[in-house]
C-alpha cells in the first residue's frame, strides 16, 4: 500500500498539469468550415453550408454555460457577430458556384470567427 500511495500522488499531479492545456487546447478564436463537397450552386449545398457555418459559430462562441442567464445573451451576439462575419465568403463562394467561374479545390473552407 505504501508503494501505491506515491503512484497515486504522480498520477493527481500529472493530471493536474495536462487539464489546463487540454481544456485551452479545445479553446478557440475560429473554425475552418470545409465546402468542397457541397454543391454551391444548388439550394440544398447553401442550405448545407449555413448550417455549419452556424455550428461553427456555437464552437467558437461556446461559454461554460450559455443557459444561464446572464450569459445567453452575449453568447448569441457572439454567434450572430461570427455568422455575420462569414456572410460575405459564403455569399462569394455561392455565387462563383452558380456562375460556374471558379474550381472548387478539396481544401476549401470558410473560416468563422468569433469577434
């Protein structure tokens, strides 16, 4: 048993250490929203591509509890700010899809931001 006890306290210690920088890493300012396997020029592609830039802006903008309160309402700004931001690649890369002017490449994304 007393040889378990200092094990024990490594493990606590390291545990210790790595949750920050796990729980920072998850952290972010923006997200790559890919498109390249969306048709752009049909309604279903743009419809597609709303919906995750949408998701993108609830990762970007996530607060420890966005039910409460006193956060909900700056957490939805934060989401509506970051879908605003993206509105104008969304609204390029949909029209260079309907006019048929562009070549969408496999690494084509849009990146949501929050502000």
């Amino acid at each position: 048993m007393s040889k378990a006890m200092p094990m024990i306290a490594s493990l606590v210690v390291a545990a210790a250490l790595v949750l920050p920088t796990v729980s920072q890493a998850t952290e972010s300012d923006s997200v790559r929203v890919p498109y390249a396997d969306l048709n752009l020029g049909s309604d279903a592609g743009a419809h597609a591509l709303r919906g995750r830039i949408a998701y993108a802006a609830r990762i970007v903008c996530d607060r420890e509890d966005s039910r409460a309160l006193a956060l909900s309402v700056p957490t939805e700004r934060c989401r509506s700010k970051a879908v605003d931001g993206a509105e104008p690649a969304f609204e390029a890369a949909v029209a260079a899809a309907r006019h048929g002017t562009v070549t969408v490449l496999e690494s084509a994304a849009i990146v949501v931001s929050a502000n």
